[in-house]
C-alpha cells in the first residue's frame, strides 16, 4: 500500500465560468501533482448561487467529492435532488432534519478517506456549534478506518477558522477554509500534523467582487439597493492547494497553493 497520499483541494467555484475552468484545467492539475484524491466546494456552481442536478452532472467527473456552504439551498430542487448525489457533502452541523449527508467515507487504492463539510457560525446563519458536531463526528467511531481525514471548513471569519484549525490539530489531516473566496497565503503544517489554510481560494473571474462583475457590487454598496449579481469572466483563474499525506498515520507532510490562470 501506498504510504503518501496526495488529495487536491479545489476552492469555491463560481457560475459557469468557474465551471469552465474547472473542468478545463482540473486532469492537468491532477497529473501534474499525481493525485489520488479530489474535493471540490461547488456551492456557487450554479450562477454563483448553490447547485441543481444538472450542475452535479456537469461536474461530477472532475472530482471523487464535492462540499457546499451556505448557499446549499438556494436552489430549492436540491432539497429533492441531492439524496441522489452520491458524492455531495453538506455542512454536518445543519440542522438534523435537513436531507443530505455532513460526511462521507471513501476508499481508494486500500486507502480510506472521510471527507468531512461543516460551516461556521459567525457572521452566517443560525446552525449547530461546528467545533461539537465534527468533534462528535470523530468521537462516534464512525471514521475510525480513515486514517485520512479532510475537512472543508466554509466560515467567514479568519478567527473562527483559526480557533478551528488549532482545535482539530492531530485529530484530522486537514482543514480547508472556504467561503471568503480569497486565497489566504498562511498554509502550513500545524504542530500536530494538520494541513491548514485559512481559504483556499476561488475559481472563477478575479477582475470583479468575488466572482462577480464589479459595477453591481459596487451599486450594491452605494446605494443599499439590493441588485441581482451576475458572475464576470475575466482574469479567470482555478484556485485551491495540494495536500500530501502519510496514508498510515493520517498526519500531513505539506501543503502547497495553486493559483493558476485559465485562458479559456
């Protein structure tokens, strides 16, 4: 069995053009960096808000698993569609009665792998406290044949992603930050061995406000009006980080940024 294990990271896609780029650069990406493992947040996959089953189709061959965020129910069919998606992952820390899986078990090449969502409190919807949920989640004995453990963690605040990363050091191989969609240049190795990053980064249009084009942000913030937003598409870039580590004891040995322009 192998004993290093690379997982690829891929930051918050946003509208089609993230999806472009995505599906455009992502096997380049792969082979470049011999991975063996794929997680991608999708949760602005479609138009910028949430995920709908032609999204999942669209995407689904790019990645071994997919996390989402706050935007989850934006699209209101995904509350019927997404017990079909077999590799969709949802914030563990929603509320119980909410459909969908908080984690999942995978297995390749005799490795066991649990991906794992969960979603900050501060500055975002009312959920359950997500430092109790995946700490239960890891008490429970339900991930206890996956030696590597990645958890997307989509909060906004930097102190609340920090606090997270320290709390789980050495019990998991990795937290991921999402959500802010800018790429945060703090990615390390904690002492105990868990890969951080603060946020991973987006893919999409980097000449706009997160993904979006700039004149309606900016109208937005003038003028308090609410105005509908449209994804942009220039300087379009795929964002995210490489993850290598040791499959036996689950701990990380590094953490690399990809921030990679696209010209599609």
């Amino acid at each position: 069995m192998q004993t290093e294990f690379n997982v690829l990271f891929i930051g918050d896609v946003v509208g089609r053009y993230g999806r472009r780029i995505l599906r455009s650069e992502i096997d380049n990406i792969k082979r470049e960096y011999e991975i063996d493992f794929t997680v991608v947040n999708i949760e602005n996959a479609a138009e910028g808000f949430g995920i709908n089953k032609k999204v999942y189709a669209e995407l689904e061959p790019c990645a071994d698993a997919f996390t989402l965020g706050n935007h989850t129910w934006d699209k209101q069919e995904l509350i019927n569609e997404i017990q079909a998606m077999d590799k969709v992952i949802r914030p563990v820390n929603f509320a119980k009665r909410a459909p969908g899986v908080g984690f999942r078990l995978f297995s390749v090449n005799g490795i066991e792998v649990a991906v794992i969502n969960a979603i900050g409190r501060i500055f975002m919807l009312p959920v359950d406290n997500p430092f109790y949920e995946v700490e239960d989640l890891l008490e429970s004995g339900l991930l206890d044949k996956a030696a590597v453990k990645i958890v997307d963690f989509h909060a906004e605040a930097t102190s609340e992603k920090q606090a997270f990363g320290w709390y789980f050091d050495g019990k998991v191989s990795a937290v991921l930050g999402t959500h802010t969609h800018v790429q945060t240049a703090d990615n390390r190795i904690l002492p105990e061995g868990t890969a951080y990053i603060t946020d991973a980064g987006m893919t999409g249009c980097h000449d706009g406000v997160l993904g979006f084009n700039k004149d309606e942000a900016l109208s937005r913030f003038l003028t308090y009006i609410p105005k509908r937003l449209k994804v942009c598409k220039k300087n379009l870039k795929i964002n995210g980080c490489v993850v290598k580590i040791d499959s036996k004891s689950g701990r990380a040995l590094y953490i690399n940024r990809i921030d990679r322009a696209c010209d599609i």
